[in-house]
C-alpha cells in the first residue's frame, strides 16, 4: 500500500514505575521504580502500529532544537516510521508528558504542549500518500486557531489530492485554551472534509459537552449523532466498555472504500474489546485508529476492520506489538 501520512501532535512520554496508592506530602521523598522513556502522541501511537501491522508511515510534527526532539525522532525511527517531516524549531522545546499509571487506578498526565503549539499543517507533503490521519488537534493551538481554519486548510488540500482523511481528537483539559473553543461549529466545518473520524466518549463529553454513555445503545447513538457532522466512518471508542463502527451513505463512501462502497455504507457495528492482559491503557484508542484505517485501506469489510480495530488496541494494552489474523 501507499504511505499514510500520520501528522499532529506528538511528545516524550516519560513513565515512572509507581507503587499503588502512593502519594508524596511537601518535603518526602517518594521511591519510584525504572522509568520507561517513549514516543508519545498520536502522531508516535497511531503511527508505528500502522508500520507494525505493514504500512508505509511518514509522520509529520514539530519538536524543538534541542535534546530532547533528538531523542524523539530517534525513537520514532525504532519504531518503523519515516521522520523527514518532523521538523526540529529553533527557540521551541520539544513535547513531553509525565505519565502516571497506578495498578488499579486510570492514567494521569501532566503535560507540556512545546513545539506543537507551531503547529499548523501547512508543511505537511502529501506526495503519493493515500491516507492522512491528523491527531490531537486539541493540542495543537496553531491548527485550531481561527475556529480551525488551518485544519480546514490542510483537509481540503488532502481531499483535492484524492487523500482519505482521518481525524481523531484528545480529551480537553476545562483549564487549558482549547476548552474555550467553539468544538461544535469547528467540527461542523472540518468533518464534512473527514473520512474516518476516531473519537472516543470522553473526547467527545469534554469537547461537545454532551452525555455520552458507554453501553452499546449510547455508543451507537453518540456515533449516530457524529455522523450527523458529517464525516463518512466513525468508530467510537470507550476503553473495557467496548468499539462502535457506524458509517454514512454509500455516495459519501465512495472516496473512502471505493468499490466496496455499497458494503461499507449504512453499517451499525459494535465489538467488546479483544480479551487479553491489561498492562497499559496508554495509546489504546490509538491503537484502534491504526487497526480501523489498516483494514479500511488494504480492503476488509466494516466487521473485520473493526475487529482488527479490538485486537489492535488488544495488543497495545498488553504491551505488545500489533498482529494481522488472516
């Protein structure tokens, strides 16, 4: 296949071993356990498990000039991902989050947007691409600036060039710029251009602020809702609750399954996760993006690239590398 083009926001993740229910009071000293140092961002998830399940990948982000965006491309390169777009900016430093993981309990993060905050799309080359996925774009102050009109920009640029676009969002922190943000009438702009938009319930509560539940009749309504945005493909993911896959019309498909467009279109799909060990939640969601727009892009059919969605995110969360199941 043609490379897929994997732009947006990405980090250093940066991931101390701590016990359960630890907790540090100002002047303690807190023992932690090794610290695991990783590509992070969606731009570094979705992107190597499309290379680890057989794509081609170029990823496109901006780190800073220094140290650190050193060891942040060099980490992407271990991963299977071409990095002749990330461009290193002067005076930027590069992104990183701090990850907090406790047995038992969600992760937490603190996090420093860096040079994402330059991002705005316009260098990004879609030369011989077939698909583009853009993530995080609540991360990304230059993308969404304006309400979103880079976004638009580099969208529309991918649909002229016969580009099948993917969007996925991040949950918005109700402190940071991005919660200011008009997200209905931004995306009502932005996923009239996207074919595969990858949500999932939580970046949909903090961006459109709506309820949105988890069991299958929420999920299928939230997705039906989406649809109503726009885009042709959404699949909508709720971590141990589940996947949901709901597709538009066959005409809208068209750009996005070609032939298969008649089996593609109208479809209402929902899958449990795949069972496995759970080591991480971190980057599963990504992880299903990667499997959704493999199977979508080398042909399978909504039910088999769904699946391959579960299994994907399966094998993320238990920290190991992606698989095809022929």
């Amino acid at each position: 296949m043609r490379s897929v083009v994997v732009a947006g926001h990405v980090c250093v993740d940066f991931i101390p071993e701590v016990r359960a229910g630890a907790a540090a009071a100002p002047g303690e000293l807190l023992e932690v356990g090794p610290l695991g140092v990783h590509a992070g961002g969606c731009v570094a998830n979705t992107g190597a498990d499309l290379a680890a399940l057989g794509a081609d990948v170029d990823v496109v982000a901006d780190v800073g000039a220094d140290a650190l965006g050193d060891l942040l491309v060099a980490l992407l390169r271990a991963r299977g991902t071409r990095t002749d777009q990330i461009r290193p900016r002067a005076g930027a430093s590069t992104s990183y989050s701090l990850v907090f993981e406790e047995a038992g309990r969600d992760r937490s993060f603190w996090h420093h947007v860096g040079a994402n905050a330059g991002f705005d799309g316009s260098a990004v080359d879609l030369a011989g691409a077939r698909a583009l996925h853009v993530g995080y774009p609540s991360l990304l102050p230059g993308l969404i600036a304006d309400g979103g009109r880079a976004l638009e920009a580099l969208l529309e640029r991918a649909r002229a060039a016969g580009v099948t676009t993917s969007l996925d969002l991040a949950v918005i922190d109700p402190g940071s710029p991005a919660a200011s943000v008009d997200w209905r009438a931004l995306l009502r702009r932005v996923l009239p251009l996207v074919d595969v938009f990858s949500p999932s319930v939580d970046d949909v509560r903090t961006a459109l602020r709506v309820e949105a539940g988890s069991d299958p009749g929420d999920l299928r309504r939230t997705a039906a809702m989406l649809l109503e945005l726009g885009p042709a493909v959404v699949m909508l993911t709720a971590g141990a609750a589940g996947l949901q896959l709901s597709t538009g019309h066959a005409d809208r498909l068209e750009a996005v399954s070609g032939e298969r467009a008649r089996e593609w279109s109208g479809q209402e799909h929902f899958t449990p996760p795949s069972p496995g060990a759970v080591r991480t939640t971190l980057g599963a969601g990504d992880a299903a993006t990667a499997g959704l727009l493999y199977g979508l892009l080398t042909g399978r059919d909504p039910r088999d690239a769904l699946e391959l969605a579960a299994r994907t995110a399966a094998a993320r969360v238990a920290g190991e590398p992606p698989a095809l199941k022929e």
